[in-house]
C-alpha cells in the first residue's frame, strides 16, 4: 500500500481517509506523546486495532492532521519504534506485531524540503479481532475509528470464521502455549496406549483360553503374548 514517496504524497495531500492516518510526534523532556491528549500507548492501541479490524491501512508518524510533514527527529525514531512494538505485543489482546510492516521514508514538505517519517503498515486480520487491553475493539469508519458494537462483533467474527466448530478452528499462540505447558497432548496420548495395551492382552488372553478347549489344536504351538512373559499354547493345555 502506497508502495512509491510519490504514491504516498499524492495520498497525503487528499488527506486521511479509511486506510490512511497521520500522527504528529511531539516531545516534552523525556515524555513523548503525540498531538491528541490521549496517552500515547492507549491512542496507538486504539489505531493499530481499528486497521487491522477492517481492510488495513497505514499510519504515518511524522505528519500533522492537515497533511504538513513535520518529520521525526533522528533521535526519536528508536523511541518512537520501541512504543510501536511494545504496544503492539503487549497492549493489544491478542498481539498484533506479525501484522505491522515499518518503513522509514524521506517525505517533501510544502517547501519541498525532505523529512524523515516512518510509514507504518497495518495488514488486515484474518482470524482475530484485536482488541486494546481491557477494552472493546474498534474498526474504521470513514477517517476515525469508532468502538464496535457486541452485534457488529458477532457479525465479524461469523465473517472471518470464527464460528466454526472449535475442532476446525485454529490454535492460536495462547492457547498452544497453555496446552504444550499441560502436556495434554502427550499425556492423552500415553493413557490412550496403555488402555488399547491392556485392552489387547485381555482379549488375546481369552481367545487363547477359547482355542485351548478343541482337540485339534493341542498339536499346534502358539507363543502368544501375556503379562509377564511368553507361553505356548501347548503349555497352556497341558499345564
């Protein structure tokens, strides 16, 4: 999305629409924050959930609301990409990091003096809905993210499959990690074994008991298995 400086300026200057924003990157001291009053962590959670919720889009850092660049100092850009990924991974139920693509761009200005500014993608996802921690999610309607409705989650999750039966959903990190941690998988797959094992021997033991009763087979020798070791049909009958 916007792959090219001039596909990304042409789109800059139509101003912030359904899959483009801007942020304006401001510094106080050592606190950085951007031009709303929202705290930064809470405003970017907020963001990220509202592209990925819907068709994606792209956030530039470094651009006021009016389209001017402003840029981002050197300074500021590992601070400022150090807030993304934290946000993204810990802000955000569940992480969001996999879908973001950061890129750092040389922008004109009105003067056509360049400005250093990171275009941030955010993909579309495919099987979740983000949320900011501890709130509903969002999604984007026209230039500004709007919370979702309990009703209008339902619907997306119904579109991205979310309602399929549990068994042909897939697992995601969470829960992976919690059913690795329980050993479920190996451990339903031992008692499994020792049941089918102990199923086995009772019955080979008692079609054995079964065939030691015909005349005929007093001739043949058979080693079938047992608990403790192996015996020959001809041993069974005759002791």
């Amino acid at each position: 999305m916007y792959n090219t400086v001039d596909e990304l300026v042409q789109a800059i200057k139509a101003g912030e629409d359904s899959f483009l924003d801007f942020k304006e990157i401001r510094t106080k001291g050592n606190q950085f924050f951007f031009a709303s009053k929202q705290k930064p962590g809470l405003e970017l959670a907020k963001d990220l959930c509202c592209f990925a919720n819907t068709e994606g889009g792209v956030i530039v850092f470094g651009v006021r609301d009016d389209g001017e660049r402003i840029g981002i100092e050197q300074d500021q850009t590992d601070v400022l990409k150090r807030l993304i990924v934290n946000t993204a991974q810990n802000n955000v139920e569940p992480p969001i990091g996999h879908l973001l693509i950061f890129d750092w761009v040389m922008i004109p200005d009105s003067l056509n003096i360049l400005k250093r500014c990171l275009k941030l993608e955010i993909k579309k996802a495919i099987h979740n809905i983000h949320a900011p921690k501890g709130k509903r999610p969002y999604w984007r309607i026209g230039d500004h993210c709007h919370e979702m409705t309990l009703d209008q989650q339902a619907r997306l999750f119904e579109r991205r499959g979310m309602m399929m039966p549990f068994e042909e959903r897939p697992i995601f990190h969470q829960i992976r990690k919690k059913l690795f941690k329980a050993n479920f998988f190996l451990n339903t797959t031992k008692r499994d074994m020792m049941s089918l094992w102990k199923r086995l021997i009772y019955h080979w033991s008692n079609f054995l008991s079964t065939l030691s009763y015909y005349q005929g087979m007093k001739q043949i020798n058979v080693i079938p298995l047992h608990w403790d070791c192996f015996y020959s049909l001809q041993d069974l009958i005759n002791g």
